[in-house]
C-alpha cells in the first residue's frame, strides 16, 4: 500500500566536528518535485552548545506531508550553520530524496556533505492508499553527487546488503564497516572462514585480491590465475543472488563467464575478472554489483588495481659448514631439502599473487662461493666457515650474501640465530629503497578514493562516509655493507643486495609465511597493526580514522606484514601492492633481462562495420569480428553456426543468428541495448574495443 501522508521528523544531530562551545542553529524544509513547492519545518531560531561527540535532540522538529497524485519526488533537506562572525559558518546539509509512491517508513542516520554532523531523519507513513500498484526506488545521499550512499528498495523488493570486503580473511569481530540502519535485523549468510589452509599453491586461491592482472583468457592457467571477486557478506539469507548483476565500472576490466569476455555478468555470488591495461602501468578499476531491478540500484562496489604480472628472481642458498663442532659445540648444518623450499615459495607465492607478483627461479645459472646448483634457483654452499649455526644477528653476517646477484632476492637457508630459538626469517639487506626525510624510512605513499585501502575507516561503504587520503610509511635503504666483504659477495655488487635469512624452524613450519613478510620488508613495507596488538597505531601508519577502532591499525591480524597465526595473516592490500610493484627489484619479465625498448609503431585502425551494415563487406566484417576470425573484439567470440563457404558462419547474411551474436555482444559489453540491431551505439562499441 502506498503513502497518502508521510510523517518527516528530525530526530537527533550528532557532534563529529571537533566543536567546543560553539552555536549551532539548523533549517529544514520539505519540497516537492516537480512543482518544487516548498513547507519550512522545524524551529530555526533553536540555538544549541554543541561539542564534539554531543547528540542534540530535536524534538518536535517535523511535517506532515500530503503525497499529491502530481509528486513524483519527495525531499528532505537539513542544512546546518554555526555562529561565527556576521555570516557564520557552513556545516553542510543532509537530503532524502523518495521516489513516489513510496510504501515504507525510513530510519536513516545520515552524514553532512561537510562530514561535521550526523543526522537521524525518520520517515513514517501515516496514511495509506490500498489502490496504488508497486512503486520504485528511493535514493537516500548526503548531498547532491555523493557517492556515499546506496539505494533503498521501496515496495516488495525488501531491503539488502552486499559486501564484497577485500580483507581476506574477514574481520567479522570488528563491524567493518558498519552495518546500515534497516538490514541489521536481517539474517546474514553464514560466515565462511575464506583463509587458505598449508601447502595451497594455487595462486588466486584468495578472493578479492588488490590487483587485477592482466591475464590471456586464452592461457591455460587461466582459470588459476584470474582474480576471483567474491561477495563475503550479504543480507538478508534469503537473497537471490540470482538477481545480482556485476558490472565492469572502468573499461580495463572484463569478466570471464561461460566461455566469453563480458563487461556485464548477471547472477552468481563470485565472477573470475581479468585486467585489460592500457599500457604498462598499473591503474585503477571498479567494479559494481547492482540489483536487476528497476534502475539496476548500487549494491556494492569493489576497487583494486589493473595491471599485468611482475617477478621477483630469486636465488635461494642453503648454507652448510664442513667443521664439526666450534667451541666444543657439535656445529648443526639445516636439513632443509630444496623441495621444502619449493613448497615454501609456491605457497608464498599464493600470497604474494594477491598483488599481482610472483616469486621465480633466478634464470642466471652463474654459481659463487662455492655455490652447487640442485634445482632451478636453488644451491648448497658448504663452507670450512661456521656461517650457518648460531649465527650473531648483526648487520654484516655474511650467509646472506654467498652466491647473491644484485637485483635478485637472495634468500640464505640457516640453521638459527643466537638467542633467538623462535626466529623463522629476518630481512637483511635493502639496497634497492629510496630515502625518506626520515632515518631508516622511505617517501609516504598516499591512497585516496572509495572503498578505502583494507576499508579503514571511514571506508566509503554505506553508511560511512566517503574515503579520505590514507597515508602508509614505507622503509628506506639499509647501509651499504663494509667494503671489506666485497669480496665474499657473490657477484661483488654489494650496493645491490636485496637479502633475507630464512632459519631451519622458519624453512621446515607448515603454513609459514615468513619468507612473503620478510620480502614485503625487502621491498619497502613497514609492519601493519604494530604486532599485533589492536590498540595499537600500525608501524606503518595505516590506522582507522574515524569509528569505534579509531587510531588502531587495520588489518591487524589479517595482514601479511604483521606478527600473528598464519592462518589468518594473507592479505595484501591496495596501497601495499603500490609499493610492492613499484620496487627496482620487480621485473617485467619471469625468464629473460630486459633487452632495449623497442620501438612501436603507430597502431594502424582498423576498419568498424558502418551502423546498420549497408554494405555485403560491413555484413561479413561484422561476422568475422563476432567469431574472432578478425581480431579486435574483447567480447566475444560468438557462434555464428556453420553457415558461409568455410562452415564459420561468415555468409554476408544478417539473419537471426547473426542478430543474435550482436544481441549477446550488446550484454557482455554493458551499456548498451540489447536489441540484436548494429546501429550507431554498437558500432561505436565495436571501435571502441576494436581500436581502443
């Protein structure tokens, strides 16, 4: 049943500015779209003392509204202003807009447009007409623009929520982010714990990575190297997840769905999702989950990089000594095997992918110190020197630096450390980082935008407020190792070292992640939740800004970089694959160095069938283009059956398959019509992919 009268009250305004004593007056009103008949309400000249965290009560601040057969729109506007000076100060305003007819109350908490205070706006139905057929969607926003705030669902669709978090595993204990007034009663889907158990060598065995690589659909890896987005969380049990559309938002993603590339999926709780760079930097993608409804309504929203797969070559060492005991001691050599070692990177690796990167063999064959090949990237350097028990830990221990190569990550297999029987790895050299202002850190990294990097808060999922500029210390170089050990380095460029110690404890743990964390510091990155304490600020500066868990690092147990049980540390998130992937260290390449670039020539562009294929040509071209016999198209192929002279389906003849084909690309390009007619737009469409 419709609303004849709505009920609009301003219940409380709560404090977030950092207010002290000041004077704080509001203005509502109720307008009318689209005659824009305007009805004042409240008490304006209502003064309050408001300070930060207060809650003010606005009692008896409402209107009742007759809904008028003309109204197509109602909306809710509360503005705010402190007194400061002759024309005081903006605090920003608040609006509901409801679309007619509108079938249900509303509850909403809703933050200014200024981000200094949250208002409670409580829609109730007072009168109904039982006549009335099943309305539309109500859009609820801060302010004209905003991204912050989802659709509401009027009439029998009931009201959902879905939540695609990319922190893996999720933080279900911490209410990141918060859940929206009016789902929170809903049932929830059950909680899947998503970690990966020991010995997973799949590589995009975690969902939701910070990266999108760029991957052949064609490759066949694929299916274990394309990203898989997830949905972690949706309200209420019941969802059909069936009426759920994935929408590519930027044009360098596409979805991988039954055999052909699409902008547009509908239904299913996970989509595979590839990247499509322009070039070779990385950039920013999004995806949209929408509900197939009326104005397909925002459900969610996913954000992580696009770019293509980087390696890092690795060299690892297992140290051994020939002298049997030292000071008395019986001297202990590590037993680690090098398929131990294997298993330990293929599992790291897992990790490590999230950020679109992979560790492989060194392909430079050259062997130092001694240094015996036993698999691809793997040695044992026996020495009459203890370099391996009970090693002092101190700057210039030399296991690191046996048979190393600059600009490779050299990995030193020891025994154990003194004093340090719990120790699994430790990064040693980092030759490679820029330096910051500050001793021992590198130049901040800053990442703005919504969803924020690992959802600190405010996240700019609803009900948050919008993403703010998220600020992540990085480290900078470690000293230059002492001129007197250059000789033992392995190919003796000692300003290049990129180095880690991995002890026999660390190499032999099932599920140890240390070897991806103490290459995470290689690379630049601080710990993140400062040991794992929750009330704690991250080392890396990457804390909450705002919420409950204000000022305490996020992800705190769930991230690579910090101390904690593996089962759950295996996430890396946006702003940390920024760093990751920019590092000297990284290369484009998994086998060959880097040869001079070569020079490309301008793209030739290539011919487009003209819009409503005038011409026999157009008609076969736009066949050809459809199965891929041409290529161009990043949808597609399509089967055009066994018609035409080569049994393809390429005959000159736009007949119903053919019209079916363009149909089909019209979806999975998204945007478009699906009418099976090629006309202007789809002809854009075919140049837009065909020539970029």
């Amino acid at each position: 049943m419709a609303a004849t009268e709505i009920l609009a009250q301003v219940v409380t305004v709560d404090v977030l500015d950092k207010a002290n004593f000041s004077e704080w007056s509001f203005k509502a009103n109720v307008r009318r779209l689209p005659s824009g008949t305007t009805k004042a309400f409240g008490k304006p000249g209502d003064v309050w003392e408001a300070n930060e965290g207060d809650t003010l009560d606005l009692s008896g601040w409402d209107a009742t509204v007759a809904i008028k057969p003309k109204d197509k729109k109602i909306e809710i506007n509360l503005k705010g202003s402190e007194k400061k000076g002759f024309f005081g100060k903006d605090l920003g305003s608040v609006k509901v807009t409801l679309n007619t007819p509108i079938y249900h109350g509303y509850d909403l908490t809703l933050v200014s447009s200024r981000k200094l205070f949250a208002a409670r706006i409580k829609v109730t139905i007072t009168a109904e007409d039982t006549a009335t057929a099943p309305g539309s969607i109500s859009t609820v926003t801060s302010a004209p623009g905003s991204s912050s705030y989802s659709t509401i669902h009027d009439g029998v669709l009931e009201k959902k929520m879905v939540h695609i978090c990319p922190v893996i595993p999720v933080p279900w204990t911490t209410g990141i982010p918060p859940i929206a007034k009016g789902v929170e009663s809903l049932p929830a889907s059950d909680q899947e714990n998503l970690a990966i158990a020991a010995g997973t060598t799949k590589p995009n065995a975690l969902v939701n990575p910070s990266l999108l690589p760029a991957i052949d659909p064609g490759d066949p890896e694929f299916d274990n190297l394309c990203a898989r987005i997830y949905i972690t969380q949706y309200r209420p049990k019941t969802l059909d997840l069936n009426k759920l559309v994935w929408v590519a938002k930027t044009d360098n993603i596409r979805f991988f769905d039954g055999g052909r590339n699409k902008k547009e999926v509908r239904g299913g709780r996970e989509v595979k999702a590839y990247g499509i760079p322009k070039g070779n930097a990385d950039e920013e993608g999004v995806i949209e989950v929408r509900w197939d409804g009326e104005g397909k309504p925002l459900l969610a929203v996913y954000r992580a990089w696009v770019g293509k797969p980087k390696y890092v070559w690795t060299r690892a060492n297992i140290l051994r000594s020939s002298k049997g005991s030292e000071g008395g001691i019986p001297l202990l050599n590590p037993t680690t095997t090098p398929a131990q070692i294997k298993a330990q990177i293929a599992y790291n690796n897992v990790m490590f992918w999230q950020a679109g990167l992979k560790m492989v063999p060194d392909p430079v064959k050259t062997c130092y110190n001694g240094a015996v090949p036993k698999d691809d990237g793997i040695f044992v350097i026996t020495t009459a020197e203890n370099y391996t028990f009970n090693r002092a830990d101190t700057p210039d221990m030399v296991a690191p630096i046996l048979n190393q190569r600059g600009g490779v990550f050299n990995v030193a297999y020891i025994h154990t450390v003194t004093g340090q029987p719990n120790l699994n790895g430790e990064a040693m050299d980092m030759r490679l980082l820029a330096a910051g202002a500050a001793p021992g850190y590198g130049p901040p990294v800053t990442l703005g935008g919504s969803p924020s990097t690992s959802w600190v808060q405010p996240t700019g999922v609803y009900p948050d407020s919008d993403g703010v500029d998220i600020t992540m210390k990085t480290f900078g170089p470690t000293d230059v190792r002492d001129a007197a050990q250059k000789d033992l380095a392995g190919d003796k460029q000692i300003d290049k070292i990129c180095s880690c110690i991995m002890t026999q404890q660390g190499a032999t743990l099932p599920g140890s992640i240390t070897l991806v964390h103490e290459l995470g510091h290689v690379l630049g990155l601080h710990h993140r939740g400062c040991g794992g304490q929750e009330v704690q600020h991250s080392t890396d500066g990457v804390d909450h800004l705002a919420g409950p868990w204000k000022n305490t690092g996020h992800p705190w147990v769930q991230n690579v970089m910090t101390y904690g049980p593996n089962t759950s540390r295996q996430d890396f998130d946006m702003i940390q694959a920024r760093v990751l992937r920019r590092h000297a260290l990284v290369r484009d390449s998994a086998t060959e160095p880097p040869g001079p670039a070569p020079v490309v020539p301008p793209k030739e562009k290539q011919p487009v069938p003209a819009p409503w294929l005038p011409t026999k040509a157009d008609k076969i071209l736009v066949q050809e283009y459809l199965i891929w016999k041409k290529k161009g198209l990043k949808c597609g192929p399509y089967d055009l059956g066994d018609y035409g002279p080569d049994g393809d389906g390429v005959d000159g003849i736009v007949g119903p398959v053919t019209r079916g084909a363009v149909k089909e690309f019209q979806r999975d390009h998204g945007g478009l019509k699906a009418d099976g007619s090629y006309g202007p737009k789809t002809a854009e469409a075919f140049d837009q992919e065909i020539n970029g």
